[in-house]
C-alpha cells in the first residue's frame, strides 16, 4: 500500500445503519436503542476511534512496509549475509498473508460481531512475540515464521475490526474517516524507516527487533480501550448469513485478475530500493530514503486517486495510474544510477503505483451495481486477497529475478546491465498489465445491456 484504499460513500447509509440497528439490538425497544445510540460523523467518540485506528495503521501496514531497511541489514550481517537465499519471502510474507487472510477475518467478524474485542486484544501477545521472536532468530526460515507468519496473524487480529468499527462511527463523512485512517500506512512508512535505520546503525539488529516489538504493544494497548462497536451487539450468538453472491460474477474476475498480477510487483521495488542504492554507491542512510519518498508520494497520491474516483470511471483511473507507473519504473529506474534519478523514481512510483489500491473502491461500487447484495468489507476483503496472493508470489520470484539477473551484467545499460535489470522489467510490465482492467468495461456494456 503505498496500500491506501478510500472507501467513499460504500460501506454504511444512514438507511443501512437503522437495519443495522434493529437486527443488533433484537432484545431492545428500537425506540430505545436509537435514543441511546451515541451519534456517528461527530462527537468525541467518534474521533477517538478514528484516531486508534489511523495509530494502528501507522504501526502495523508501516512496519510491514519498512521491510526493506532490514532486508538490506540482513543482507550485510551475519548470520543472515551467509544464507540470503529467501530472505526476501519474509517481508512479502507478513504483507502477504495480511491481504490473503483477510477474507477470514473479515467474514468471522461479521458472523460473529462479539469477537471484535477478544480478537484486538489477542493480537498484543501474537504481535510482540512475533519481533521478540525474531531478534533470535538464526537462520531465514525462523524469520519467515516469526517476522512473516506471526507478525501477520497479529497484525490482521487488530486491523480487521478497525474496518469494521469505522463502518459503524462514520456515514456521512466515512470517506474522510477512511481516508485518515489509511494515511496511517504513509505516515508510517515515513516515519518507522528512518527509526529503524537509527537503531539499527547504532543498537544492531537484535535489541532494535526487541525495542520496536514492546514499543508496538505498549503503544498499542491504550489505543484499544478506545475501539469501541457503536452499534449494540447482538444478544443472539446465531451467526449472520454472507452474501458472496459477487463470486459468481466475471466483472469481479476480470477485476481480482489483474489486481492480482500488480500485486506480484507492486513491493518489489519497495523491498529492493535500499539494495538498489546501496549497489549505486548510497550510504544506508540514504538508501532509507527511498522508502519514505515512496510513501510520502503515495499518501499525495492516494487523494488524488480518491478524489477522481468520484468523478472518473474506474477502469480509466486504473489505466492511468498502471501506465504511469510503468513508465516511472522502465523509463526512470531502469536508467537510475545516481541519487537523483532514483529520489525522482521515488516520488513517481509512489504517486502512481502507491495510489492503486484506491481504485478498488471503484471497483467495489461497480461489483455492488451488478450484486447489490454484496457487503463492501466482504469484497474488499477478496480483493485484499488478491493482492496478497500477488505478494507471496512475489517473495520467491523476486530471487529468481536478481539470479537470472546476474546473467545481464555487461549486455546492457544502466539498471538493466545489473543484477537488478530483469526485476526492473519485470516490475514494470505488471505495473501496466494491473493496469489493464480498462477491458472491463466491456463487460459491464454487455451486462447493462442485457
């Protein structure tokens, strides 16, 4: 992400929030409920579960995010120099599977709304154990399973429900509320790679694993007594029937296809851009860098994306933003051996691919259209998977891009005379291709017009 999403005008209407109501307050007088009921859009409480939420974001989307600053660390210190083969499926492992078991976690909590506050309070212990855990870790598969698996499981326990209780907070101005909240993952990868690159150049990798792990549950704990349901949850333990009747749909097909082919490159340049710099002559410092301009650009980005959604059709935003990306990637990067081109890939990769996963909003209203039953965070939860299929797949592949890479060092120039030529093609022609679902508008012609 970046990863920013902007949900305008797609989860909650005023009209849904009393059905809402009355189906979770069955042993209440609705008269009643509704006098009790605290106001959404307004208030204290409103905005301080808005304020957990986007701290949450900061925290667990920015450190998934921040994983480049460590993979370059891993790759030039023992015991991890010596094995770096697979080193890069840790991060995309963590991000990943944070897409990928969405759908899971969203669903549970809708059929079973009472699990909300048991589950942001189990993630503490899965989250800190999940970096503790790692700061002894000796070989890259025990990182994969602390700093990936682990980390991602806490990580979804407490960002799934934020989704859920803004659902709930914000419905006039859910567009503004979910646009703050998902900043947090810019702000974050702003912030946490420069933190990260300190403690590491000056306290070594294990005790900065162990200090950001209890700084993540202490600064998690109290934000939590915050995350409260507005809605009174149901007396009855009975479970909610899903709607996935968007399954049966080929324009969320055509849609999750391509979704699926930008998230296989999407985080390759952000998990590699420190290496990058590094081989270009970039002291650690600066190569941290990359990062935070990426993320800086994504959060412009990811506005201005929302805001022509409004506006635009989807398909023609998701075309814009792939090709642009492409072109920053194949036109840019692949020429970069220097700080200043690559700052200013930086900021064009951001600002075009950081904004793709707000289009899913688009997306998700032209799925609606077809399947009106369809719930958003239901959908949003499959395309989410999608992109973490993408992800993981990414994390092997990504290897096998640097190695098959070696094999070009001489036969061309710049970027694409390096180790790194054929991950810079690579990840600019899925750029284009995430692109591509411009072709779904045929689909939805012959749908409308049937």
């Amino acid at each position: 992400m970046s990863n920013t999403v902007e949900l305008t005008e797609l989860s909650v209407t005023p009209a849904q929030d009393e059905e809402r109501l009355t189906a979770a307050s069955s042993t209440v007088a609705a008269g009643n409920a509704t006098a009790s009921l605290p106001p959404a859009d307004e208030g204290y409480q409103a905005w301080l579960v808005l304020a957990g939420c986007f701290i949450i974001n900061v925290l667990i989307w920015g450190f998934a995010f921040s994983f480049g600053v460590l993979q370059e660390y891993y790759t030039s210190h023992e015991p991890f120099s010596s094995q770096p083969q697979g080193l890069a499926t840790v991060g995309t492992t963590a991000t990943g599977l944070m897409y990928l078991t969405m759908p899971l976690y969203l669903s549970a909590l809708q059929r079973w709304p009472f699990l909300k506050i048991y589950s942001v309070w189990a993630s503490l212990p899965f989250l800190g154990a999940s970096l503790i855990g790692a700061s002894f870790a000796t070989t890259v598969s025990q990182l994969v399973a602390t700093q990936g698996v682990l980390f991602s499981l806490g990580g979804n326990l407490v960002f799934a429900p934020t989704l859920t209780y803004l659902d709930e907070w914000f419905i006039r101005r859910k567009g503004l509320a979910i646009g703050i909240m998902w900043a947090g993952d810019g702000v974050g990868g702003v912030v946490l790679p420069l933190v990260l690159q300190a403690l590491l150049s000056r306290y070594g990798l294990q005790i900065t694993l162990r200090a950001v792990g209890c700084a993540m549950v202490l600064l998690l704990a109290p934000l939590l007594v915050f995350l409260k349901p507005r809605l009174p949850i149901p007396a009855s333990s009975a479970a909610r029937p899903i709607d996935i009747s968007f399954l049966r749909s080929p324009l969320f097909y055509i849609f999750q296809v391509f979704n699926i082919v930008q998230g296989t490159g999407y985080f390759l340049p952000s998990n590699y851009l420190p290496m990058y710099a590094k081989s270009i002559g970039l002291p650690s410092e600066l190569g941290s860098l990359t990062l935070v301009l990426v993320n800086v650009a994504s959060v412009l980005g990811c506005i201005l994306t929302g805001a022509l959604m409004d506006r635009v059709d989807v398909s023609a935003v998701s075309f814009a933003t792939g090709a642009a990306a492409a072109g920053a990637v194949l036109a840019v990067w692949g020429v970069a051996t220097s700080m200043a081109p690559l700052y200013i890939f930086c900021l064009l990769y951001g600002f075009t691919a950081g904004s793709y996963s707000t289009t899913w909003a688009g997306m998700i209203k032209a799925v609606q259209r077809e399947c009106p039953g369809a719930d958003t965070n239901v959908v949003f939860s499959f395309l989410a998977a999608g992109r973490g299929l993408g992800a993981v797949l990414s994390g092997p592949l990504s290897e096998a891009l640097i190695s098959s890479g070696q094999s070009m060092q001489g036969k061309a120039r710049f970027a694409y005379g390096g180790e790194y030529g054929t991950l810079v093609i690579f990840s600019g022609c899925t750029a284009l291709v995430g692109g591509l679902s411009w072709f779904a508008r045929g689909i939805r012609s012959r749908s409308h017009t049937n």
